[in-house]
C-alpha cells in the first residue's frame, strides 16, 4: 500500500520504531520500513550481533547509522536472533535501495508467534499509525 | 568526450569506472614533469578484456588512448595529449604468482614496487631495480621507461629482469611476449621492445619478472674529494678493483650544500662525495669488497674516507643521498631532472661540462646519480616564472645532450624520452634508427592512437 | 603569472608551499584516502593540482572542487612523507575557509555549522547521558568527555569513568558543550559563545586540570586562542594517557595487543609513548602494526570525512584494520572515540579481534579480576 510516497507493503507487521517484520513460518524476518530508511538518508552502518543473541521485546539489540542519523534496532518480539543479513556489512546502501527485499536486516526465532498480534497490521492501522508520524516528523 | 565515445566506454568498464569530472580530469592532466594537458576522459580498467575493447573503441573512433600507472614519471609519458583517454592502469594491481622454485613472479601492471617488495621478502627475494619512487610506482610504469634505481651498477635494470608480458597492441589484439622460462631465444625479442616503450606500441596488463635472492651482509662508506675530476676518476677506476659495488653514487657540491641546508647531516662541504655499498652474504665478504673499493678512492686523492659503523649510519648516509631531489626543489620555484649517462670513463668529463654549462648560462645544475653505471641526474633549479630562466635552462639543457652525446653518451639512462627529450632523440640516432623507429610505431598502431605524441616518434 | 593580485587567502598565506609542490606524487604511498580509493584527484597531490591551477586562473573554486578538497582527513601523513615540505593539511583547511567565504561548501560541514548554532552538540541530540554521576562538582579535575563520547560511544565513555572511579580520581563531569575545535577544519570557526560555556564550567568547579579521552577536543583547548583563558588562569589540560601513564592498574593480560596511534593524538600531537607505557604495563604480548607512530594509518574518521563521506571513510578504517589483522592482534587498543566508533564499525564480522579504548580494556581486566 502507498501511504503518501511511502511503500508499506499490506502483508507486513510493523515495529512502532519503523521497522516491519514478515511472518516466514519458524523464522521471522526483520527490516526497516520505506519511511525510516527515506528519513534516516544513506545507511552507511548496520550493526550484525552474532547469532543466538537473545531478544527481549521493546529493547533495543543493534544500532544503526546514516550520515546524520544514529537509530537502534528494537526487538519486536521475545526470542532469538539466527542470522543477520551478511551483504549489509559491506554493503548498507541495499537497506535503501530495496528495504523490503535485499536490505532486509534479522532473522528471529520467536518464542511466541501470537507476539505478532501487538505489531501494527493492516491498512487502516498502519495509515493511521504512518501519518501521525509523518506529521510529527515535518514538524520537527 | 563525445556522448556516443563516452557510453561505449561506460558500457565496457561499468559507469563507476569512468569519469569526466573536473578533479579527475585536473589530475590526470599531469605526472611528474613540468607538462600537462587536459585529458577527455579517464577509465579505470580491470582486466585486460578491457583494455582490449577500448583499443578497439579507440581505433574505430580514433581517440587516444594513454597509459598510466602512478603517474610518477618525470618526463611526460603519462601526459594525455590530444584530448586522450586516459587509462588509469592502478586498479590491476594483483600479485598474480609468487613462484620461488621457478624463480619468477607474475603481477599486474598496477602493483605498486613496495607491495611487491614486501611480498618477495617474506621469502628472502627481491627484485633488484630499485626506482626511487619506489613507494609509490608501479611495475607497468616500471616496464614502460625501463626503470632502474641505486642498485643498478651491480643488477642492472628492469629489462634485464622481465621474462615475458601479456601485452594488447593498438588493434586490440592480447599478445604474449617472452616465456616463463629463466631464457629463451624463440623468436624475436619482443618482451625487450615493449620494456622501455613508454605506453607507445601497446599496453602491458600482466608482466613475467625474475627475481633475486636477497643478500644479507652490506657495507657502506663515503669517500671525499676536493676535486671533482678526482671522483670521476675514482669511479672509472673502481673497474680496475675487481669489485662491483652493489651501490655506487656520486653528490655534488651544490647537491651537498642542498642537503646540509635542510638536514642536520653536515656533510662536508666538497667538490664531490662518492658513497658505496657492498654486498654479500658476511660482513667479512662485504668489508674485503669495501677495502678494494676504498683503496681506489685513496688512490685518487680522496680527502676523507669513512666506512659507516652501524646501520644507522649507514641509513642515514642513503637517507642524505635519496633527499637530493627534494631538498634541491625546495630552492626555487622549478626543478627539471635530467639523467644522462655516459660511458664511465667520461663521467669525469662529464662533471666538468655540466660545470661549465652552469657557469656560462648562469644557471644551477646540481649533480648527484648513478656514478657505478655513468648515469648522471643534473638537476637544473631555475624560476620558471622568469622568461630569461627558462631561456638560460633551456639552452643549457640542449648543450648538455650535445655534450653527453659528444661523449658518447645517450639521452636517458632510466627516466625515458617522453616529451622532455622528444627535440633531441635525432642528436642521439641516426635517420635509419628513427626510421626503423618509427616504422615499428607504425605497424603496431597504424592509426596512431597509443600515447601518440611522444619520443619524436610523429614526425 | 605571479603578476596576478592574490584572490584568495590560501594564495596569500600558502602561495609558496602551494607552488612547492613538485608533483612528486610520493604522497600517494602514505594517503588513506589515496589508499582506500585508488583515485589520484583525492590525493594530496591532486588537492595541490587543483590549487596551483585556482592561483593560475585556469579553474574556478567552486563546487566542482569540493569532492576533492573537503575529503581530507587533515591525517597529516602526506606532509609528514613530503620531500618538499608542503603543509597540506593546513593549506586545505585554509581553502575551505576561503570556499565557505564564497559559498560553496559541503553540505554536511554547512549543516555542522548550523547545528551548533542551535544545539549542544554536533549530533543535535538533545539527552546526553549523565551516566549516573553529578555534575559541575567543585573537583580537582574536570572531565570532559567530547560529542562523540557522550553520544556514539556512551559504553566506552562509561567504562573509563568507571576506571577513573576505580583509582580513585577526584573528577567531575560537566555539562559541556561541544569543544566546536572541528569547525576550525571544515570551514568555519570555533562558536563563541559555545567556548565560552566550556570555560565558565570548567571555572566553576575550581578544578585546575582538565583531562579528556578525546585528542581533537585536549588539541582545541590547548591550542585555539578562543580557549586561552583556560590556559592563561593555569587550567592545564591533558589527554587521559598522559595522567593514567604513572597508575599501578594491578592487572595483566596475555593477550596479543596492539596499539592504534590516533593521529590527533600521535601525529599532531607527539604523543605516542604515554599511551604505549600504559600498556606495556598490562599487556606484556604487546606488538606493533605495520604502520606504527608517526607512520600510523589513519582510521579514516578525521576532518569531517566520517560525516560527509561515510563509505570512503570506512574503507579507510578497514584498511587499517587489516593491519591488526595481519599481525593476528586480539585487541586492538587506542584511546580517541573517534577511532573507535569508525574502527569498530569497519570491523568485519569474521575479524574475531577486540577493538577497545585503552581505559575500557583496563577496566574490564579490574572488573573480571
């Protein structure tokens, strides 16, 4: 779905902090949205935590840098972190150039699924929730 | 650059390997010379398909194409003319092969020399021609002006040192010369027409080098003179020893002055001092090939001999010696280096030439070089902002080549012809030699295309 | 041509050194950005073409430039290799003075500029972290940790206080603003009005010494005039190595450790033993880079090139980083957070090393002691 000039696919979950979240069976696959990575500019660093780090639910397990941006990866979900997107180490430019498919980010191994229901979801939800933030940001 | 040229270059080197942008441009404009011109374009290449398709390019549009490695050559062969494109050579910088059974090791042109000495000495090799730009050459460049450097007295030069190349030829054609043999004689000698080319008959991507095992033992003293011809004598002389010092090299009194000038070395303020080197395996073989060699400076009347006690004395003796063009650039706002060499018995002859050339045009030419292979580096220090300066250089530079020429000597030791020595390549060969120069230019590049412009090889 | 009535103030001032050049191109061999990139016009001897070719008329300076004489380091190891002497680091900061005087700069320094204008610091955060400690204490010493301690490197900054707990040092935080000394190498000049925030802190504790982790913030108050003050009312100001040279730390590691010199630090600076002589104390498997003192690869972060040209400037940081890894280092030791953030943002994931600011290293062994 087009919000704006932002792509927020429909299928997705949404993190509040901008970064969506794809239900891919055992594995949940994390990344940040078009509107975070169009706000933060060029990614030039990803942070890669080595795997089986463990995730706790709203707390933050990576740091992120653009030029002029410092951001944290928030954990969406209880759970375990079981691979991370290796061509973000040379490459951060992919998380701009294709957010939702090559620059995806983390691969998490959920304790709970049902988690997932807390997550921002579907159109009416996710516009709402994108415009508040897109007027908070243009004021700022 | 013609928007059609400019999109074939992009689609064979990838659009982030191309630029016409005015830093790069302004950059590519010069090398180490006092010339520069504005180049169209500059590609970086990364594999001799490349450098094939742009061949072709530039044959079927004829655009020059010029070579370039460092871009630390001093005599012009890396300035673009006639809005060339430039190829950046530097981004080929692979050791492709260290092979010490074979004694061989293979690289791309783009390797810088201190790269490849660091790789060879893990194994206790080197390869012996030494430029002084060591640091920052490369081996392409290295093979285009026939580098040589301090070692050459004793180990000659690159020439002597490439077994074989992958060459493109103007057409585009990827050529091998030579083998990876230790010698062959198949064929003609190819590999030693394309060493010393200067980017004119076809561009090196791959070159086939010998190397040496490096010796561990040295020795080194410094002799003086009060008198020039004393040294120049003592350096002919040093034939008669039986020894070939692994170093051997001569400064000048402007050059000496220079140096005490801008160091705390205080050297003493001679005519001339020679340093030496030798080498070996012990120090005992080194200090009994150093004891001939300072018996010939005592022989010829030198002032004050003094063998280096520790290696950091000895540093600091070639630490004064490779500061010489630097030191001496810092006295006025231009510095053109020369390197013409002579037989050794006319290096003598030669000091007092230069000498008097100095004196009559009123110009500084201080002298430092080679002395153990007759190759000389006159460097003239002028303001060029001044027109009756460049006057002054320019005649005297021409009455240097006629009397290194009178001497029997020749244009350039190891920088090259370049533009620098373009007027005067006729001083030094005859009509039949040029013709038969020019004629190869002509098979290899029809269209004239490579590095056109340079070594006198238009006319 | 030397007829031609000066435009600019790095004609007036670095005219000769500018024209000393020889274009020897020896520069090439010690330029990170030369290094990382292979491109000759980001090289010293490109910066200095394009200059000679400003004072001759032949190119205008203007934006075309900018990509070229506003990636710098300011690392200084090209003046440190020249053989003819030419100062480029400080010809360069002069140019960017000259360009933002006719309006054209790189937008990035522009907006540092402006930020500091409005906010504390150059990130234009608004929550530094207090890290738990008072504030503005009257104290012996005050320590000032810098932007990019407080707001990239919170868990360094952290750990050395932690350490300086642990000794027992008399120090108090302030609320401190940004030292602003990098505006001075990117165009502009140092704020005022933030200096003089600083100075009133520092006064205020009654403190009268200042020591910092940061080497580009101990260069600013030690040598910029719009900190004379603290000099002048015998404020002496150190960077930690040299007060933590004489400390017994009590803790040894047998690990193999190197030893990063910053270039704030070492090259501008001189100080390249006091940080060795602390951990050649803890650290006895200690080992040198290739490049080590006033040889040391610059992790490519300085001179504002981070902000404006993160990907070159991380390449710089990698390149260096393979230095450690050459000489299988597992703990790769500086003490600038600037090196650290670039270094340990470069650092590959299959690069198993440590890359640790000395007073966290040490920290760490007290803590698992």
């Amino acid at each position: 779905m087009q919000i704006q000039n932002y792509n927020m696919p429909d299928e997705l979950y949404y993190e509040e902090n901008h970064f969506w979240i794809r239900d891919d069976g055992d594995f949940l696959v994390m990344g940040m949205d078009d509107f975070a990575q169009v706000m933060a500019g060029e990614i030039v660093y990803v942070q890669l935590p080595d795997e089986g780090k463990r995730l706790n639910t709203g707390k933050k397990f990576a740091k992120i840098e653009s030029g002029k941006w410092l951001g944290k990866a928030f954990a969406p979900v209880n759970g375990e972190l079981v691979g991370v997107n290796e061509e973000l180490e040379e490459n951060p430019g992919l998380i701009n150039d294709d957010c939702y498919g090559k620059g995806w980010m983390y691969k998490i191994k959920p304790d709970d699924k049902g988690e997932l229901d807390n997550l921002i979801k579907g159109q009416e939800a996710v516009e709402k929730w994108l415009l508040a933030d897109i007027e908070k940001y243009a004021e700022e | 650059m013609a928007e059609k040229i400019k999109q074939a270059l992009i689609d064979i080197v990838g659009e982030n390997n191309y630029t016409d942008s005015l830093i790069d441009m302004v950059s590519y404009s010069y090398d180490a010379s006092e010339y520069s011109q504005r180049p169209s374009c500059a590609v970086w290449v990364e594999t001799v398909e490349h450098v094939s398709d742009i061949l072709k390019l530039a044959n079927r549009e004829h655009v020059p194409v010029v070579p370039r490695g460092a871009g630390t050559g001093l005599t012009g062969t890396a300035t673009p003319l006639n809005e060339a494109i430039v190829l950046d050579m530097s981004r080929m910088n692979e050791i492709i092969k260290i092979s010490i059974e074979d004694r061989l090791v293979i690289v791309q042109p783009g390797v810088v020399y201190a790269d490849l000495e660091k790789a060879l000495a893990q194994y206790g090799f080197f390869f012996p021609p030494d430029p002084a730009s060591g640091t920052v050459c490369t081996l392409g460049g290295n093979v285009s002006t026939n580098a040589g450097g301090v070692k050459g007295a004793k180990y000659g030069t690159t020439r002597d040192y490439v077994l074989g190349l992958q060459v493109v030829i103007p057409d585009g054609r990827i050529m091998r010369t030579g083998s990876r043999t230790m010698k062959s004689v198949s064929g003609y000698d190819l590999t030693k027409l394309f060493v010393g080319s200067e980017g004119t008959l076809g561009v090196v991507t791959e070159i086939t080098l010998k190397i040496n095992p490096k010796t561990t033992a040295a020795t080194t003293s410094m002799a003086t003179f009060d008198n020039l011809e004393d040294a120049g004598r003592a350096v002919s002389q040093i034939m008669y020893s039986g020894i070939i010092p692994s170093v051997l090299e001569i400064l000048g009194h402007d050059t000496i002055m220079a140096i005490n000038r801008n160091t705390d070395l205080d050297l003493p303020e001679v005519d001339a001092i020679l340093l030496a080197e030798t080498d070996g395996y012990t120090t005992a073989e080194t200090d009994f090939q150093m004891e001939k060699i300072i018996e010939v400076f005592k022989k010829n009347n030198a002032g004050k001999i003094k063998r280096a006690e520790s290696e950091e004395e000895a540093s600091d003796l070639w630490a004064a010696r490779k500061s010489a063009y630097a030191v001496l650039s810092r006295i006025k706002t231009h510095v053109v280096l020369e390197d013409v060499t002579v037989p050794m018995t006319k290096i003598a002859d030669l000091l007092k030439g230069i000498k008097a050339i100095s004196e009559k045009h009123n110009i500084i030419i201080a002298t430092y070089g080679h002395a153990g292979d007759g190759n000389l580096h006159p460097q003239f220090v002028y303001d060029g902002y001044d027109p009756k300066q460049v006057k002054s250089k320019e005649a005297a530079s021409a009455e240097l080549f006629q009397l290194t020429i009178d001497l029997g000597g020749t244009l350039t030791g190891e920088h090259g012809i370049g533009l620098q020595k373009a007027p005067f390549m006729t001083l030094e060969h005859d009509p039949a030699a040029m013709d038969v120069m020019r004629g190869i230019k002509r098979l290899l590049d029809p269209n004239n295309i490579l590095n056109p412009g340079k070594m006198a090889l238009d006319e | 041509m030397n007829k031609m009535e000066a435009k600019y103030d790095f004609e007036r001032k670095y005219r000769e050194q500018v024209l000393q050049c020889s274009r020897c191109g020896f520069c090439q061999a010690v330029c990170p950005v030369f290094g990382s990139t292979l491109r000759p016009a980001l090289n010293a001897r490109g910066k200095m073409l394009l200059l000679k070719e400003v004072m001759d008329g032949k190119i205008q300076l203007d934006d075309e430039l900018i990509e070229s004489l506003f990636q710098c380091t300011t690392c200084a190891s090209c003046f440190e290799n020249c053989p003819s002497g030419v100062n480029v680091p400080d010809i360069i900061k002069q140019v960017r003075k000259d360009m933002v005087s006719i309006g054209t700069c790189h937008p990035a320094f522009k907006g540092m500029n402006e930020v500091l204008k409005r906010h504390t610091n150059i990130y234009a955060e608004d929550d530094a972290e207090d890290f738990g400690r008072e504030k503005n204490r009257k104290a012996e010493i005050v320590y000032f940790v810098g932007c990019v301690g407080l707001y990239r490197e919170e868990e360094s900054t952290e750990a050395t206080l932690d350490l300086l707990d642990r000794l027992n040092v008399d120090y108090t935080l302030i609320d401190e603003v940004c030292c602003s000394g990098v505006l001075e190498d990117v165009g502009f000049e140092i704020n005022e009005e933030l200096a003089r925030k600083n100075i009133e802190l520092v006064f205020a504790t009654g403190a009268k010494t200042l020591i910092t982790g940061c080497p580009y913030c101990s260069r600013t108050f030690n040598n910029k005039p719009q900190y004379a003050e603290l000099r002048e009312k015998g404020v002496n100001v150190l960077h930690i190595s040299q007060f933590l040279k004489d400390f017994d730390m009590g803790v040894k590691t047998d690990k193999k450790v190197t030893y990063h010199d910053p270039c704030d630090l070492g090259r501008h600076c001189g100080i390249y033993e006091e940080p060795r002589e602390i951990i050649r104390k803890i650290a006895p498997n200690f080992v040198e880079m290739a490049h080590h003192h006033a040889d040391s690869l610059c992790c490519g972060a300085g001179g504002g090139v981070r902000g404006a040209y993160a990907k070159n400037s991380l390449a710089m940081a990698r390149r260096r980083l393979q230095e450690a890894e050459e000489i299988d280092a597992e703990v790769v030791l500086t003490e600038c957070n600037s090196c650290i953030h670039n270094l340990s943002n470069a650092k590959l994931r299959r690069q198993k090393f440590e890359v640790y600011n000395i007073t966290r290293f040490i920290n760490e062994l007290m803590e698992n002691k």
